[in-house]
C-alpha cells in the first residue's frame, strides 16, 4: 500500500493557491516573487527579421506553435504582447519573410499560432520565438520538436520589465 506525506506548510501553500484562483480567476503560486526571467537562447535569433506582420496563419498551418508569456516576479499573465514565430517547415526555410509571423498574447498571456510542419534543419526540428517589443527584455527561444513528426511545439515566456 502506498503511503502519501504531505507536509504541513505544502498543504497550507496550495490551500492559499486554491483560494487565490477562486478570488482573482487564475493560479497564483504562494511563492511567485521568485519567478525568474527567461534567458535567450544560444541560436534562438538565427534569421530573425525584424517587425514580422501579425499573422491569423503561416502558410497552410497544421502544426501549432503555443506558449504562454508571463511576468517575472510574480508571474502575472501578460495580455496583448507581441510572439514572433518562424522556423524552417515543409514551406519554406526560416530564412524566408514568409516562414515569420508574429500573434499576441490573449488575456491569459496565452498564443498559438499554426504554421506548416516543422522539419529538421541541420539535423534538428526546431522552432524559433521571440520577444522583441519595448516594455520588457527582448528574449529569443529556439525549442526543439522532441519527435520530428510532432504537430505541437510550446514555448514559455517570462519577461523582465526594462
């Protein structure tokens, strides 16, 4: 028979957490002053151009790029921020202005965004995201696809006020 521990102070914690979604609408961590900021990934501007159009859709879709953006320190969702997104697909390279697109972030600090599949340049299937507007630290991301044939890929901001 398996035995579950819980701590006194756990309980406590994710007791408040659970009141304070109630109250506000979502998850707050008893402990979110310490998020940290996402930090750029080495390659993550590799053919980045700059001022990509807000897109509905990159190409004929079928693969969906997805994250969430949030706020360093108290991890507070960031509505309406700027996600641009491009990659080397069955399209098109990542080099190409039409493999880039950018969305914004709903009032969740969620985006998605389709785009054609991804296929692996030098040797890996990877996506590439930024942030790059003015109210916090630009960030590039460059995940990769942990199955080529995978039809998702997300990605997960947390953005440091300037």
């Amino acid at each position: 028979m398996t035995e579950f521990v819980i701590a006194r102070r756990k309980l406590l914690a994710s007791g408040l957490a659970t009141v304070s979604a109630g109250i506000t609408g979502f998850a707050v961590s008893p402990y979110a002053q310490d998020i940290k900021p996402t930090v750029s990934m080495r390659g993550g501007a590799n053919n980045y151009l700059p001022n990509a159009p807000i897109v509905e859709k990159i190409g004929n879709g079928g693969f969906w790029m997805t994250g969430s953006v949030r706020r360093a320190g108290d991890g507070a969702p960031l509505a309406g921020q700027r996600i641009q997104i491009w990659a080397h697909t069955t399209e098109g390279h990542e080099r190409d202005p039409d493999s880039h697109g950018a969305t914004l972030t709903d009032t969740n600090g969620i985006f998605r965004l389709e785009m054609p599949q991804i296929v692996p340049a030098f040797g890996q299937a990877h996506g590439h995201l930024a942030y790059d507007s003015d109210e916090f630290e630009t960030v590039f991301l460059r995940p990769v696809l942990s199955r080529t044939k995978s039809k998702s890929l997300e990605a997960h901001f947390v953005l440091q006020p300037v």
